[in-house]
C-alpha cells in the first residue's frame, strides 16, 4: 500500500519537473523575437556579444523564478487566507496576553495559522513576481545606446511596478486556481487553444503597467530619469512598452502551461496484462483517493479518474472490477465518493446555525447583522469544494445506474449503498436548495398542485431561518454556485431514477420505498419523510 502510494506522489514531482523543462522553450523564443524587433529602433543590429549569453541566462533566471513561485502557491480550490485586519489583531492580542503574563498567550487556532501562511504565500508570490519583472525587464530591454548608467536604474524600477502589478492582479482575481477543463484534449491542442486568451491578457496587463509605472518615474530623481531628445524618448517607451508585453506573455504562458500540465487526467491503472491488473486493478486508485492529502490536487486528479471511468465506456474493465463478489471494493469506492458530499452538507448546516427566525422581510432587508454576515462566510465556503462533489456525485450516480446491469452479485443493494447514495444526495440538495433560499419543510399533499406547485398558506410575516438569510440575495456569487451544484445533484439522481424508475415504483405501491432507498438513521439535513417526498417528486419526473 506505501509504494502504490508513493508511486503515486511521484505523478506530481514528474509533472511539475516536465513544466519547468518544456517553459524553457517559449522564452527563448520570445527572447529572439524581441532582441530582433528591438534592433529597428536602435542603431544597431543584434548581433553577439560577450554579454548576451550572460544576460540571456538572467532573463531564463527571471522566468524560472516566477514558474516556481507559481506552482508553489498553485491549488485545484480556493483556500482561505487571513487578511491583514485578523493578523495585526492576533499580534496585538499575542503581546498583550504576553505581557499580562497569561498561561495561553497562542490564542491561534489551527485554521488561523494555515492562513496566515496561505497569505504569506500570496505575498511572497508578488515580491517574487516584482523581483522577476525587474530583472527580465532590465536583461531584456537593456542596450548600451538608450539604457546607461543611472536611466538602468530607472527602468529597472519600472519593471519592478511592472511585476508588482502583475502579481496583485494574479492573486485578487485568484488565477492560482487551478481550472479543470470540461473535455480532456490532448495537451498540445489546449494549450494552443489557450495562446489567444493569453495574448489577451499580457496586452492588458502590460498597457496597465506601461502607465501606472510612467507615473511612479515621475516621482524619481531626475538622474534616474531618460536625458535627450524627444524622439529618443519615443523610442525607450515603445522599447518598455514591446518588452513588458514580452515579459507579460512569458508568464501568462507559462500559468497556461501549468494549468494543462497539471490538470491533464491521470490513469491510476496498473498496465492492461500485468499480474496487479488481473488480481486488482483498482488499488492504485483506491490507495490515491483514501491515502492522499485531503484537497491536494492528487486528490484531484484520482477523483477525475474515478469519474471518468464510471461514465465512460473507455475502460470497462476497471469499472467492471468495482463490482467483484466481496463487494469490498464497490463499499469503498461509495465512502470516498459520498465524503465529499457529506462535508457540503454539514459545513451548509453550520452555515445555517444562528440564522435569524423572528425578522420580518422588511427588517431583514434593511439591516444585516455581523451574525449574518459571518453565517454567508461559511455558506460560501462551503462551495470551495464544488469541483470535487461534482466528480463524486457524477461518479457514484453512474456506477449506481451502471451496477443495475453490471453488479452480478447484487452488492450495491444488500450492502445498502443503494439506500446511502441516494439519502445523501437527497439531504445536500435539501441542504443546497435552502442556501438558494428555498423552503424546505414537508408540504402537505393537498397544497401540492400537479405541476408540483405550492398553493399559498396564510402569510405569517416570518419565514424559515435558512432561506431569511439568503433567499433574498439572489443572483450574488453564493446562489450561483448553489444553483450549480443543484444541477449537478439533480442531474444525478435523475440518472438513477431513470435506471431503476420500476423498481422505485414497485417499491412505492408495496410501502417499501423508504426501506429500499432511504437510510434509517437520520440525514443531515432534513427528515427521513422530507427525502421520501422529496424521492416522490423525481419518481413522478416534477422536481425542479
């Protein structure tokens, strides 16, 4: 089990050692490129010399230095990071505790001192990036008849607010998330699918930085600054200007390389006539997905694994080994795939703790209180896992609708992963759909229309605790991606629905539908009644 896992944390320390080989290539390429542009408005062409080899290697150095600081702060979620109001009050309470002379002057908790280090990560990346802008910027743009002396100093001081801007825009709008795409391509064509948008993005980013850095030279003494004529002027701006663009295309090619690198599918196969891929082919995945470190992007990339070969018919010999007869590995290929969702339903249930009951809806949309405001925090957090409950829930409801032809021996239905699956999915969408402001209590049958519509009740002035907090702030980011995830759960359970619709039925008229499909314990959310009505609405093909 230690090698299989072992071998496995090898997959990212090849990927990320194959992306610091193939960036060496684009910026050798740009280098040229514009060494060459640059020798039109010069009075000389590039030609070589004892420095260029020099300062070749300082621009490569440049680079290398941002891809690494890159992958270090890179993640497949967003995670939290403490912001500079919650770090100045933990030292000042640290030192006041300290010279009180309290017993517990550490009031920091766990998930505080994580992110104080994600934040420290965050910053350490733009330093790093001000620092490579400097230095690409100066070996890049440097020539011995505009930039000389003191007017090198200068320019390197545009190329460090060059770097610094380019940095703070790559955290605040978190590009460090790693994005999984839709459909895997081959690696070549995504990332020259991604070579427009990129292009895009480093023309922008260096026009911004072209004029927030002209204004910041105003500010320098004036032998920092260019001496001559106007059109020598002329010519050391649009010098900055095609360099920044340069240096600009390098590092956004250089994020696109890592992302295509990265979230390219791994196979968690042993190879196809091996003695392990005879006895037990699912090991290795199953060793990635319970071994690896929570929310690492191994994780990541044995979740998408797992999904693909539950809904493709690619490898149906590794699905098909899911359903062996001690049913061990069906079990536990269901646990990891529910655990995410499990985690979304209680941090929502947290969420809705404290959530105001007695507001009428004129008070609750004048004032917000610091309760509510905390209790949005959590609901939004939340969702930092969306990418992973989507695999799982993709994943556990086809191998579900799959083991109704599949599963020969009839272990998703005696082990009752069958009953688990769906409560589980039932109680997060309950969970998910009263974030989205939705009422969630039992509805009588003589309210319920037969289009599923709910007949007004007599008006109280007060309304459920979870949906007074967020129903009325539809359309924000949060109600986005609770509708995505209610999609995503709907999706999954019609898909089982579908598959085994007569049996649910059968179940139905025989009063054995809870027994059959509902666990007995109670869910996380909700009530065992909720989910079988709730089950009743996807029998009848009317919940939405």
């Amino acid at each position: 089990m230690s090698s299989t896992s072992s071998s496995s944390s090898e997959i990212i320390k090849n990927r990320f050692l194959g992306f610091l080989i193939w960036q060496l290539i684009y910026p050798t390429i740009i280098y040229f490129i514009y060494k060459t542009l640059l020798s039109l408005f010069t009075y000389h062409f590039f030609s070589f010399s004892l420095f260029t080899p020099f300062f070749f290697l300082i621009f490569h150095s440049s680079i290398l230095l941002f891809s690494y600081s890159l992958s270090t702060i890179s993640s497949p979620q967003v995670i939290p990071s403490a912001s500079f109001t919650e770090i100045s009050s933990s030292i000042v309470r640290f030192l006041i505790n300290s010279v009180i002379g309290s017993r517990t002057p550490n009031v920091s908790t766990p998930s505080f001192r994580n992110g104080v280090r994600n934040s420290l990560g965050f910053v350490l990346f733009v330093i790093s990036s001000a620092i490579s802008g400097l230095i690409a910027v100066v070996s890049l743009c440097r020539n011995s008849d505009l930039f000389d002396g003191f007017e090198l100093i200068g320019l390197g001081f545009r190329g460090f607010v060059f770097g610094l801007i380019y940095g703070v825009h790559y955290v605040y709008l978190k590009r460090w998330v790693l994005s999984f795409p839709i459909i895997q391509r081959p690696r070549f064509f995504s990332f020259k699918m991604g070579l427009p948008s990129s292009a895009r993005i480093a023309l922008k980013l260096s026009s911004l930085s072209f004029f927030c850095s002209a204004l910041v030279v105003v500010f320098l003494p004036d032998k920092y600054k260019s001496k001559g004529t106007i059109w020598k002027f002329i010519v050391e701006q649009v010098i900055f200007y095609i360099g920044s663009i340069a240096v600009s295309l390098c590092w956004e090619l250089s994020h696109l390389l890592h992302e295509v690198l990265h979230t390219k599918r791994c196979i968690f196969a042993p190879p196809i006539g091996s003695a392990a891929a005879e006895t037990n082919p699912s090991e290795p995945l199953l060793a990635a997905l319970e071994e690896s470190t929570p929310k690492s992007l191994l994780q990541y990339l044995a979740y998408l694994d797992l999904c693909m070969t539950c809904e493709n018919n690619v490898d149906t010999w590794r699905r098909a080994a899911f359903f062996e007869e001690t049913g061990e590995t069906y079990r536990r290929v269901v646990s990891v795939c529910l655990r995410p969702l499990e985690q979304m339903t209680s941090k929502l249930c947290e969420g809705f703790e404290g959530s105001p009951t007695e507001k009428t809806d004129r008070f609750s949309r004048q004032l917000r209180s610091p309760t509510d405001m905390v209790n949005e925090l959590k609901l939004d957090e939340s969702f930092n896992e969306f990418q992973l409950c989507e695999w799982s829930a993709r994943a556990v409801s086809a191998l579900t609708a799959r083991s109704h032809k599949d599963d020969r021996f009839g272990v998703a239905q005696l082990s009752g992963c069958n009953a688990s699956v769906m409560s589980t999915f039932l109680s997060c969408l309950l969970a998910v759909e009263a974030c989205m402001g939705k009422k969630t209590h039992l509805q009588a049958p003589q309210l319920m229309g037969p289009t599923s519509i709910k007949w007004a009740t007599l008006n109280t002035g007060k309304r459920d605790g979870a949906t007074a907090s967020v129903g009325k702030r539809r359309g924000g980011p949060l109600h986005g991606k609770a509708y995505a995830m209610a999609d995503v759960l709907r999706t999954s359970i019609y898909m089982i629905v579908s598959v085994f619709h007569n049996e649910m039925m059968g179940s139905t008229k025989a009063g054995n539908l809870e027994k059959d499909w509902i666990v007995g314990t109670k869910p996380l959310y909700g009530t065992c009644d909720v989910l079988v009505q709730k089950l009743s609405l996807f029998l009848d093909f009317r919940a939405s």
